[in-house]
C-alpha cells in the first residue's frame, strides 16, 4: 500500500489529506485542517504564508506521529494567480499579495489602455480576469515597487511552497497557464507578454509539468517533522481546478465539468488551446491539464456570493446548509435573477444588500427574505451554467451528454437538480473531495503506480460513490433563459 499526502489549498481554507493506495482504490483520510484567510493591511491584502507553511508542517508531523510506513509523495495544489518572490541570496520578499487585492484592477485597466483589450488573449489564451498574476505584475512594474526591483526569481505559490520544503525553484505547467503569461502553442513564457511587462525572462523560474519530481523533503524539514524516510515532492495540477479535473470520473469523452467552490470552472478537455472572437467575447481560457492539454473553461463567480450572503446572515442566525435550502424550497420561483459576475459581488462585504440593489436597478423585485434571496443566486447560477454549457457544446461541435460536477459544491443537492434542469442533461455529482483525489492521483500516476488518465479514472470510480441527477421540469427553465439573458444585458448595457 503506497501513502501519499496532498497539501490543498483553497483562498478560505486548507487541509493536508493522507491518501492510501492499495492497488486498486484510494482512500482518504485528513491530517489537519486550517484557514488560508487573507488579511487587509491599508490598501494591500496579504496572505499569511509563514502560517500556511506551519500548519503544513503541522500536517506532515500528524502523520509521522500515526505511522512509521514510508511516505512515497507530497504533492501541493492552491488557488490561482498569486505569487512569491525571492531574492538572490534565496530568501521570501515579504508576505504574497492576495488576488483580490486593488492593484490587480488597476493593472488590468493600465495594461489595457496601453496594450489594448484583445493582445493579452491573442498571446495566451487566457480570458482577461483582473485578479491575472499578467495584472498584478504589471501593476508592480508601473509603481516602481520595490519588491519587484530587488527580486531574484518569482515563484507561482504552490511552487513557492514546494520551495520551502524542497529549496527548488520551479514553476508547475498547470497554474502557470493561469497566469496569462504563458505562449498558448509552446507552453513556455511568453517572450511578447514579458516584454509588455518588461521585466526580464530570468525572473521566472523554469516550466515542469505535472507528475515530475520537484524535489526532496529538505532535511531540516524531516527534522522539525520527525519523517525517518525522505519522500519526493511532486508537480502534481498546482492550480487546484487542474487537480479537481483529473478527479472527474467521466467514461468517454462526451462529457463537461463543474470545478464547483468558491468559483465554478465549467470547462470541456481539449487536445489543443481554443483561440477565436467568439471564446474572447464570451470571456473563456485555455487553462492546462495535468497532460499537458488544455481545459478551455469559463470562470463564473461559483458559491462566493451564497458563502458571504450566509457568513452575513450567521451573524444573526446560524443557518446549515441544509436549513438555508428548505428555506429556498419555500420561496417562489423565478421572480429574480442577478449576473453573478458583476464587478460588485467580487467583494464579500454586504453581499445582501448588493443583490437586493442589482435587483432594483434592472426593474425586478427585489428579494427580501433569506430564502428569497438565496433562490435568487442559485437559479442564477444555474442559468450561468446553462449560457456557458451552451457555448461549450459550439466549441466541442456537437451535443455534451453529461456535467461533471466535482469538489465541495457537489454535496449541494439543490443546486445540483436545478443545474440538470437548467441544461436538460444528466448531471454527475462526486467526488466532494476532487482536488485532493486529483492531487493524489497525479503522485500515484507519477510513482508508476497506474500508467495513464484512463487507469486513473477507473481507480476514482472504483474508489468513490456519485449521484446522477436527471432533469426535470425543463420547460420552466426554457421559458425563463431569454429573460435571464435579457437582465443580465441590460445590466451590462447600463454599465457602459
């Protein structure tokens, strides 16, 4: 039986998960648990990195305390986008940047009036987001900062982590196509996006792809962890929708996912990046796979909005999820749909008040009760779901059979059933813990354990239950889609 640990960390929280492979199942078993919360300090958001890393630590003694079997891997995946940087003499350059943070508009905006909407796709691939590691970085070179002036090398922070343990510098293929900085036919930096930013190749740590070895525990790291063995740090999908999509259990081809948490990332798998006016406009990226293909997706503002809404809402009344969604089951339907994108819900402050405001603003009624509210941005979300799986099936050629949903969204039944609504298609909820299956899988993979994506399917299938939702009551959501779409314009319109 082969052990390995994913370290998965999400912009709200981590945890370290110990995987046991017996040959042909995965079983999970989790370490420790920890918040990754970003703190404001004035105008800059940071994120605590030394305490990341000690509750990383943390996991790692757990299992050297529970066990003294060889630990055959450590593999660490987080959410997209941010950055550390180092110096010559191999030291962290104060705490990474949050991509929430403000300078990441003001990039986009400034590399915008200067370069133009269209170049940065043109180039990667990669839809125009504000929180692109292209826009901070830019932001960074157009205010001098002086981080950036006296930086040796930049590391993609699941590459920055695995640095601390392991002292190498490298940054993973997957999370690096994140970045908007990575040519879309070479899958090296882009020498056009570096020159935009002026700053120099040397800065950028080289490219490896998922299922390499990285490095070794460091020994002072197996000493502050009691580790007897030295277990090899892999590149596993360090931009955890990479991970969760090598978890999707799906059986041939025609099929679409749902990495659904925080963000949705609903996407197809492609042999090649996907490059046209039509993918510009409607806002989707070629991110990478675990294979070295490419998962041309969109980024929709996933369970973000319903999160803040109840963290608002507990303040008052601590609801579970399950009482939030008996309460929606009361409210009546389709009364108000919101664009779960708009600028304003990016931010988690007041998140009531600023559907309640949308909802003013483009003539509807407005939502007042916690259940009404809450059925407000799930059948939104649901329409969401519907535009991109649409665009998704022009861009395959053909009809998609089946969603995938994976990741923790997945345990929400209702938004399960009203999404297989919504698309008139079967929707595959499972497995919750996709990331860290995805991440333990690419290690397996990595140690010759099973051969190829095919093998490691069949393990997650063999290893994990799904359920299959089956839509209903599609008529009610065709009649409502052209007046969703409608909302949604005008609001868009308004905006301009």
């Amino acid at each position: 039986m082969g052990n390995y640990i994913a370290v998965d960390l999400g912009a709200s929280n981590g945890r370290t998960i110990l995987g046991r492979f017996d040959g042909r199942r995965l079983t999970l078993k989790e370490l420790n648990r920890f918040e990754t919360h970003y703190t404001r300090i004035n105008d800059a958001y940071h994120w605590n990195l030394v305490g990341i890393y000690k509750n990383i630590l943390g996991g790692l003694l757990a299992y050297a305390k529970k066990t003294s079997r060889p630990l055959l891997g450590i593999g660490i995946d987080t959410w997209g986008c941010d950055f550390g940087l180092i110096d010559k003499q191999g030291k962290l350059i104060g705490n990474p940047r949050a991509y929430r943070d403000p300078r990441s508009l003001r990039g986009m905006k400034a590399f915008h009036a200067k370069y133009g909407e269209k170049t940065a796709f043109d180039h990667t691939g990669i839809a125009n987001l504000e929180f692109n590691t292209l826009y901070q970085l830019y932001d960074m070179a157009q205010t001098n900062d002086p981080q950036l002036q006296c930086a040796d090398k930049l590391l993609l922070m699941p590459d920055l982590l695995g640095y601390l343990l392991t002292g190498e510098m490298s940054n993973e293929y997957t999370f690096a196509t994140t970045t908007q900085m990575l040519d879309k036919d070479t899958g090296a930096w882009s020498k056009e996006m570096l020159g935009m930013l002026c700053i120099p190749e040397s800065l950028l740590a080289p490219i490896k792809r998922s299922g390499t070895l990285k490095g070794k525990l460091l020994d002072f790291v197996k000493e502050d962890t009691g580790f007897t063995n030295t277990p090899q740090i892999y590149n596993v999908g360090g931009h955890d929708t990479a991970s969760a999509v090598a978890s999707v259990p799906a059986k041939g081809d025609s099929f679409a996912f749902i990495s659904s948490g925080t963000w949705s990332l609903i996407g197809i798998l492609s042999d090649k990046a996907i490059i046209s006016d039509e993918v510009f406009i409607r806002r989707f990226s070629n991110e990478g796979t675990v294979d070295g293909t490419y998962r041309p997706l969109r980024n929709i503002m996933g369970l973000w909005i319903i999160q803040n809404c109840r963290r608002q809402w507990d303040r008052e009344e601590k609801l579970s999820w399950k009482e939030l969604n008996a309460l929606v089951d009361k409210a009546p339907g389709f009364r108000s749909f919101i664009n779960v994108n708009a600028h304003q819900f990016f931010d988690a402050d007041n998140m009531t008040q600023k559907i309640q405001a949308f909802c003013e603003a483009t003539g509807q009624p407005v939502p007042q009760t916690k259940g009404e509210i809450a059925r407000t941005v799930y059948e939104s979300l649901a329409l969401s779901y519907r535009e991109a799986f649409e665009v998704l099936e022009q861009l395959k050629g053909g009809k998609i059979d089946v969603l995938h949903i994976v990741g923790g969204g997945s345990k929400n039944i209702l938004l399960n059933q009203i999404t297989a609504d919504a698309i008139n298609r079967p929707v595959v909820a499972g497995p919750d813990e996709a990331t860290a299956i995805g991440n333990l899988m690419v290690q397996v993979k990595a140690a010759g354990e099973v051969s190829n994506s095919d093998e490691m399917r069949q393990v997650i299938r063999d290893s994990f239950d799904v359920e299959v939702y089956e839509p209903k009551d599609t008529q009610l959501w065709d009649d409502q889609y052209g007046r969703f779409k409608d909302i949604r314009q005008q609001y868009i319109k308004n905006q301009q």
